[in-house]
C-alpha cells in the first residue's frame, strides 16, 4: 500500500499495489502493520457497507462528537463516487477545509479519515457499494452532520444530488 497525506493533516489516500496475474488480482486493503509504519490507527470496531441504487445519490456529511469521534477508511468497491471530508478540528490550520477524492473500483483507491472530520460522497454512476472501516461503534445520540450545501464549506459536488434522505437534507449550516 502506498500511503500520501493530503493537504488535509492526517487525511491520507490509500492506494492498493496489486499483484495482477491471469487471475485477476490480489491486494491488501488492509495490514495493521503497514499503517502503523505510516501512523495511523489499526483498531477498527465495525466494517460497514452501503448501497446507493440510483445515480448522484448523496450520503453525508456526518460526524460523532463526545467520546465517539471515528477515524474512517472508505474503499469504493463497486461504481464511482465523489468523497468528500471537511476537517472540523478547531484547533487545525486547515480548519473548515475540505478535500473531494474520486474512488471507484478502477483505481482501488481508499481514503483514510481522521477523528474531527464530518464526512460524505456522492454516487457517480448507478449501483456504487462503498464499504468502510469504522474505529468506534455507531452512537446515533452522538451522531451530527452539516448540511452538504453549507455555504460555509462551499463544496463544488460533481452533481446535484438526485437522492438525498430527508435526514441529510435537514442538517443546519455549521457555525465556525
């Protein structure tokens, strides 16, 4: 694995290193060992998954507070989509800062998402799958989110979203 901080401090991509062969192929998505050489978390508490049927379906922005903050590794394993993190660490230079990384199972790639950062993408083609490391348990009284329009974090979606649960559509402008 190849592991390239982004301009994000602490946010890295994550690209595999197949082995290719007549098969196929084979590569790590995963090796504790290898992240921390890198210095990134190892222990994960959940695998998650998630499907969006139709096109420019958008799936954020969350985040947990209180104890529960969540570091992620987001692989797309089916489809494309459009990832986006902003860093909602006060006390960071790149604070109120976003980053959009394209996955897709062509490129392989993942993204890892420290604790403090809301979190969100949207589907580019139809049937993405998305599956995701979690390094705490889901704590739905603890779970918030900013609204994926925020004038705040002025995000340049590749689309608009065409599918947005009512939830996400309701998140309120995050207050610097």
């Amino acid at each position: 694995m190849i592991f390239t901080e982004t301009e994000l401090k602490g946010a890295f991509i994550i690209d595999m290193t197949p082995i290719q062969d007549e098969r196929g192929f084979f590569g790590r998505t995963f090796c504790d060992k290898e992240f921390e050489a890198a210095g990134l978390e190892t222990n994960f508490a959940q695998a998650n998954a998630s499907r969006s049927r139709d096109q420019f379906t958008l799936r954020g922005m969350h985040y947990q507070t209180n104890g529960h903050e969540e570091i992620k590794v987001i692989r797309c394993v089916r489809g494309k989509i459009q990832d986006v993190i902003i860093d909602l660490r006060p006390d960071s230079p790149t604070y109120c800062q976003h980053i959009k990384v394209e996955l897709s199972e062509d490129n392989k790639r993942m993204l890892y998402v420290p604790r403090g950062f809301a979190h969100g993408f949207l589907s580019l083609v139809p049937d993405c799958e998305v599956a995701y490391m979690v390094s705490a348990a889901y704590s739905p009284q603890n779970e918030r989110a900013v609204r994926w329009d925020d004038p705040l974090f002025n995000i340049q979606w590749e689309a608009q979203p065409v599918v947005l649960s009512e939830k996400d559509a309701k998140h309120v402008d995050h207050v610097k």
